[in-house]
C-alpha cells in the first residue's frame, strides 16, 4: 500500500466494488471500512415503495455515514490505513436520484448540521462498465434486494454515478472499465490492476482492458 493510507473503491451497483475492496484490503493487509446496507431497516421497504421511503431510507445512511465520519476523525478509525468500499459523497448522489425537490433540500439541510467533516481519500478507484453488463451482473446474484429493484432504477443510478465522477477531482481517480477484467477472483487481471496502482501519476488515470 506504501504511502497510500486511505484508498475507496466506488461504482454502481453490480461493479464489483466490495468484492475488490475486500480483496484490496486483505492483499495489502489493512483494514476494511464497509458498507452495511442489512443495518438500514429502511431500504427493503425502500425497493418496495421508493416514493414513501426513500427519505427515511437516505436519513438513516446519513447517520451511519455521520458516525463513521467521526470515528475517522477523533475515533479508532483516525491513524489504521484503510480500504473502503463507499465513498462519503455517494450519499449526495443517492440522495439526488431517490429524493423529490423539497425532501432533497431536508436532507441537505440536515447533512449540513449532522456530517462531520471527513477525510479526503488518498485514491479513489471507481469501477464502471456498461449499462448492460451491470444489469446482467445484477440479475446473476439472484439477491432478494437486489430483485427488487424499482423498474429503471438501475439505470438512473448508472447515469448519476457517470455524471457525478465526470466532474470529480477532490481526489485521485483511476478509473476502472471493469467489461471484460475478473477482478474477484481473476489473478492476472489484479495484478494489472495493482501496477495501474503503483505507476499512477497525476489527478487522475484510466484502466481499459479491451477483449
């Protein structure tokens, strides 16, 4: 990991990010900072009925985002290197697709008073592929959530994670067109990805491995 103490992997759902950040983390031997979505009680009743709780739903990861936010910065998280699979940012992103204008502007409002300040990540990994291969990586896990899924929310939730890293530079950013590479399971394939990694130079990089 050398002088890289804080790395996120980021991408829609169905990229493979937690996999690799997993994966990432045990190879260098760090700590795992990770998602965990089974704690928010209100995203099962979300994919149900997205209009009636989607506020609740981005209110209670705001609070986890909150606390892990606080760990990072005066807690037990503040000196261990570690890898993540969510970016603090991904919660404004959610928020914009899931919320309508006024309960947006409650959420903001409210992110405003209760995030604290957190840590700018020494690299940022986002995996992207294409509409397709995501909805087919989706539809092959067979997950009760994941089946659930509103009609067009994959897409809507591919096209803001498109806009939102088009425009990133608060971070280094190696983007990943993760097509056609195994990244799970697949040696030769990190280990390309792992000298990306290493030979990066400048804000911002791109790993395309064609056919």
């Amino acid at each position: 990991m050398s002088q890289l103490r804080y790395v996120v992997v980021e991408g829609p759902i169905g990229a493979g990010k937690s996999a690799l950040a997993r994966r990432l983390a045990d190879y260098w031997g760090v700590s795992l900072l990770a998602e965990e979505p089974g704690a928010n009680p209100f995203l099962g009743r979300f994919y149900r009925n997205p209009q009636q709780h989607g506020l609740a739903t981005q209110l209670s990861f705001l609070l986890q985002r909150a606390d892990l936010a606080a760990e990072m910065q005066d807690g037990p998280l503040r000196t261990a290197p570690l890898v993540s699979d969510f970016l603090f940012e991904k919660d404004a992103l959610f928020a914009r697709v899931n919320l309508d204008e006024p309960e947006h502007a409650l959420y903001q409002r409210l992110t405003d008073r209760l995030l604290p300040a957190f840590p700018v990540p020494d690299l940022v990994i986002y995996l992207q592929a294409s509409e397709d291969v995501l909805l087919s990586r989706v539809a092959s896990r067979a997950k009760e959530t994941d089946s659930a899924f509103p009609e067009g929310y994959l897409k809507r939730v591919h096209a803001a994670y498109s806009e939102f890293f088009h425009g990133y530079d608060a971070a280094p950013l190696l983007i990943v067109n993760t097509d056609h590479l195994n990244l799970v399971d697949g040696s030769d394939d990190f280990e390309l990805l792992l000298r990306c990694i290493s030979e990066m130079r400048g804000q911002r990089s791109y790993f395309n491995k064609s056919v």
